[in-house]
C-alpha cells in the first residue's frame, strides 16, 4: 500500500535541489578538503657536518665505525619526534660529510644556511668549529659535538657556539679527581709527538695542580708513530728501560690518536697502572654505563645502528637533544629566544647521567658528570664524593668562573 505523504517529502527534496543547481544561478556545495598533511618546510630542520670515518681494518677492532657521530644524530632526531609530538613540534636532519675534494666546512655551513637551517651539529676539529661558527654569525646556533680544545672555550669563544663535548680540562680533571680519591698521587706523564698529546698533557698538567697531585716524571714517547698493522712496537726491553728507575703511583700517557697508548700497560718495570687517553679514561659514554637508564639507551642505539655506542655517538646525540629539548621549553624555534633559554637555570638536559645537565654562561659549556672507565667495566664517576662547589659539583670540572678567559665576540 502506497504511503502519499512519502511521496510529498520525496517531491519536495527534488524540487529543493533543482532550486540550488548552478543553472539556475546557485553555486554548488564543493566537497570538504582532506586535510593536508604537514609541509616539510614545517619541520625544525638541524644540520649535521662531520667527516666521515674510513671503512675499519680488519686487524684494528677498536677503529671507529663509518657512521660514528651520524647514528647519534638519527637516534637524536628519533628522540626530538617523540617528544615533540605533545607540542606538535617536528624535526629533520641535515647531514653533509666533509670528504676529500668537496667542500669546506665553511662550504657546507653557507649552504645548510641557505636553506634556511639555524642549528648545525659540528663533529670537527675546533679550526674548522671557529670558522663555521664566525661564518654562521648570531642568528645560527653552532653546537660543538667534537672538539675538547680548551681555547673555543677561552680566547677563542663564541656567543653563538656551544659545547656539548668536553673540555680537555674536564676530562683531565675528572681522572685527577679519581687519582686524588684512590690516593694516586705520583704521576709519570708520557706525553705523545702530535700537537693535540701536548694540549692534552697541558690539561693533565693543570689538573695535577689543581688537585695537589705530583709530577715525579715525564718522558716524550721516543719510539716513534706506532703502525698497528706493521706491529712496529717497541720491545720489552725497550719499555723496561724506558721506565726503569722512576717513582710514580700512575703512568698518564697522552695519545689522542690512540697510536701507542695500548702498548704502555704491562710492559713497565714496577707494576703500575695506566691512564689517560688510554687504559683508565675519562669520558663522556662507554658501552659499560648501565645505570640512570642508560641500559635502555645502550639497547635503543644497538637496534637503531646495529653496533655499540661510541662517545661521539653521544655527544651528537647530547646536541640535537639539547635542540630538541630548548624548543619543547620554550615552545618556540626561534634561535633569538632558544640562545638565551639554554644558559637560563630553568634549562635541563636529562642524558642518562643521573642530574640534568646545563650549560655554563660564562663559556657555553654543557656542565656534565663524566665517567671514569676501563674497558670493560665502570670505575667511577665524576665529580667525586666530598668534591664540593658553591654552584653545583659538575663545575669542579673544567674551568670555572673565575678562572675563565671567555670574553664572547
């Protein structure tokens, strides 16, 4: 049976649709847009200039892996992606490997600048730091993943740069420090031919002083540049002669290269320990840091890289994560209102070291424990136990307020 009201509201729907046809002078209904996904340009773009590592050889295990620094970096951007998700904030990264032939660092700032990128992550040498960051000028954060030479923190630092790596002095304070507690207190410096052997046996120097520590002896290492795949070592005999008739509770050998260093350690006359560049160091990460998390960050690295993370790994890591973090707290990534935040007393940066790390005004140091490792195993970290300070322990390393040269330009 046919229902005659149907029929009216149906009749009266077709003629409501034939008044609204564009014919008829009406414009149609346009169907609603999707939303767009997010532009690219709207992520936080952060550069990465590095030289990258050759290929390891087969009989150095120890050799730094090809990606070293670049992995820190995607592990580093991961991290900024998740936090930023409660901001809805989003970064991208920028790599640009210095080789042989291509461009300068300089180069290779200018053109991340370019298109319109305003946080470079540097893993160079701190020539080559200086010169990007004089390059970059003051709207451009320059953050010094690398470099430990004390002089980018002194005479020759910048406002625009920032230290995520640590000071030589740093380093050589935190195992004085270590020596101090164990009651070390003779030192036997070897100090190695390269130009960065001699800045660091001046850090080492420094810190002896500092901490009321004493040089009984010191010897350059007289047995040349040692050729790992030559086996061009010295012999026994020759080491025993070599340290034959000294008094010194430690040998501190001063060999960044990592050349001869491993060849120290048991080949002396009276049983001693070994450290500095190599046998007990200072430093900023070791596959051994289980503790403060760090374990889950070990786990996190490995399935991102596939290999073990290294310090520089970090260090870059510790970078993008400092852009990442200034910009979650201040909601902004604007470098005019990012630089300020990160020397303010509000900015922390959580890193797996057990207190949230800073930046010092004075210089742009990040102020951080570091810690005192063997190879396979933690030793110890630093600041030590009962090393006190009006601020905050973590300046007992590395140069502090008042002894600062640091007049920003």
């Amino acid at each position: 049976m046919h229902d005659p009201a149907r029929y009216l509201r149906a009749a009266a729907i077709l003629a409501l649709a034939a008044s609204a046809a564009p014919g008829d002078g009406a414009r149609a209904q346009e169907p609603a847009a999707a939303p767009s996904p997010p532009a690219e340009a709207a992520a936080t773009h952060v550069g990465l200039i590095y030289r990258p590592q050759p290929a390891p050889s087969s009989y150095d295990a120890e050799a730094p892996p090809e990606d070293e620094g670049v992995a820190g970096a995607r592990m580093g951007i991961a991290d900024n992606n998740t936090t930023g998700r409660f901001t809805k904030q989003t970064f991208a990264l920028d790599e640009i490997a210095l080789v042989e032939g291509g461009p300068s660092a300089v180069d290779a700032a200018k053109a991340l600048m370019g298109k319109g990128i305003r946080f470079l992550v540097l893993a160079l040498p701190a020539d080559e730091v200086l010169a990007v960051s004089e390059a970059a000028g003051p709207g451009t954060v320059v953050l010094n993943a690398q470099a430990p030479d004390d002089r980018l923190r002194g005479p020759d630092c910048r406002a625009n740069m920032f230290h995520v790596a640590p000071s030589r002095a740093m380093l050589t304070d935190a195992l004085a420090q270590y020596l101090t507690v164990m009651r070390w207190r003779k030192l036997f410096l070897i100090v190695g031919p390269t130009d960065a052997d001699k800045l660091y046996a001046d850090a080492m120097r420094n810190s002896a002083r500092k901490f009321a520590l004493k040089l009984t002896a010191e010897k350059p290492w007289t047995f040349g540049p040692l050729a790992k795949a030559r086996g061009d070592t010295p012999t026994r005999a020759e080491a025993m002669v070599f340290t034959r008739g000294l008094d010194y509770d430690v040998a501190v050998v001063a060999d960044e290269e990592a050349d001869w260093g491993d060849y120290v350690p048991y080949r002396t006359v009276d049983p001693r320990p070994v450290a500095g560049t190599q046998g007990l160091v200072a430093t900023t990460w070791s596959p051994v840091l289980e503790t403060w998390g760090a374990a889950q960050a070990q786990n996190r690295f490995r399935r991102l890289s596939g290999r073990l993370m290294r310090p520089l790994d970090y260090q870059v890591w510790a970078a993008f994560r400092v852009v990442g973090n200034a910009a979650t707290t201040t909601k902004s990534t604007d470098p005019a209102v990012m630089i300020p935040a990160l020397t303010e007393p509000t900015f922390g940066l959580p890193a797996y070291k057990g207190v949230s790390l800073s930046f010092r005004p004075w210089d742009h140091q990040l102020r951080q424990p570091l810690i005192v490792v063997q190879p396979r195993a933690l030793v110890s970290v630093a600041p030590e136990q009962g090393f006190l300070h009006q601020r905050t322990p973590l300046d007992t390393l590395g140069t502090d307020l008042p002894e600062t040269t640091c007049k920003f330009k």
